[in-house]
C-alpha cells in the first residue's frame, strides 16, 4: 500500500521505509475488509483535518506564523485551525526552547489533548536543546517528557520544512488503525507507561 498524499510525489519522501514498515504490520494483523476501508475513510479524514495546538516559545514560533499567511497557507493542507486550547487539537507542535519550568505545563497541556494525540518537535531546541543544550535549565529535547511523533530539525526550520514534517505526520495518521487498538498507542505505553 502506498501512502499518497496529494501534493507531493511518494519517490519525494525521505522516510518512506518507515511507513511501509508501519503497513506491513498492520497488515499482519488480518483486519478485515470493512473495518479495513472504514479505517481508511477516517484516517483519510483525521488526517487532511489535524488541528495544531501551537506552543511556541522562542524563534520557531514565528516561522510557524507564516504558515497561516498567504504566502504558504496552511488552510490548503488541513492544519488551518490552530487552536489555543488542548481540547479542541489533535497535536501539540512543540516550537521552540523548552526550560524545566515549562516540562510540567506543557506535560499537562499534552495529557489534556484528546486521544489520539500527536507530538511534533519543531526547531533546534525543541529536538535536542539547541544551542542552550549545555544549560542547566533547558531540556535537551521535548522528547525527554512527550513521545514526539515527527522531527523538524533547522534553526529555526524554514516553512516548507514544517510543511513537509506535517505531511509526515500526515501520513502516519493515514495508516493507523482507527478500530481494534491504535498500534501508535499500543507502543506508546510500553515506551512510557501510563
């Protein structure tokens, strides 16, 4: 199975091994044929309609804010909506320098997010502390405290470069199963626990 997205041609993803790792173990698991298109209508509906829930704290911040102009208008990908409540998202993009005194606000902003939840680890800083990662008050990666699903590395990364990490993160939410078990979740809890 071939994960498509509109936009952009399958040869032009980076990570394609990844993916087809992730569909070939769901295939293994022998769901059946209705569940399996049903699956594929809602993931292809969760996944053209990913609602951001922006934290953003330094310099990546902006870069995301011309995301949502006219020049690359998010609103044509599905991520127009970005939402300042964890209720209402289904992502926490992570742009930006993390201190410790932001870990448990941020860690609670992700717990209140609806299940399932997505991470995305935006900039230098928020994947391995960036500059500051030798400081004794910046974490040295989001990842410490949340599961990140996708990296977008750069300082600060330019806009096609958040663009083409949500489409990443769009074509995870793709080939999940929707019924019977999320695998993302399934994985989550034997990384993190509870």
């Amino acid at each position: 199975m071939e994960v498509k997205i509109k936009s952009m041609k399958y040869e032009d993803f980076k990570d394609n091994e990844y993916i087809e790792h992730l569909v070939d173990e769901l295939k293994a698991s022998h769901t059946n044929v209705v569940v399996g298109c049903l699956d594929e209508l809602i993931n292809w509906g969760r996944s053209n309609s990913l609602w951001p829930l922006t934290f953003a704290t330094s310099c990546c911040g902006i870069e995301f804010m011309s995301l949502g102009a006219a020049r690359y208008d998010m609103a044509r990908f599905g991520f127009e909506v970005a939402r300042a409540s964890p209720r209402q998202a289904d992502f926490v993009m992570v742009a930006g320098t993390i201190v410790h005194r932001m870990a448990p606000v941020l860690k609670r902003l992700y717990d209140q997010l609806s299940e399932p939840k997505y991470v995305v680890a935006v900039g230098g800083c928020a994947v391995s502390g960036g500059p500051f990662k030798n400081s004794y008050h910046v974490l040295k990666g989001v990842d410490e405290i949340l599961p990140v699903d996708v990296y977008i590395p750069g300082c600060p990364p330019r806009p096609e470069a958040m663009f083409y990490g949500l489409m990443q993160l769009q074509r995870k939410v793709k080939v999940e199963k929707f019924f019977g078990g999320v695998n993302r979740q399934e994985k989550r809890e034997k990384v993190f626990g509870k």
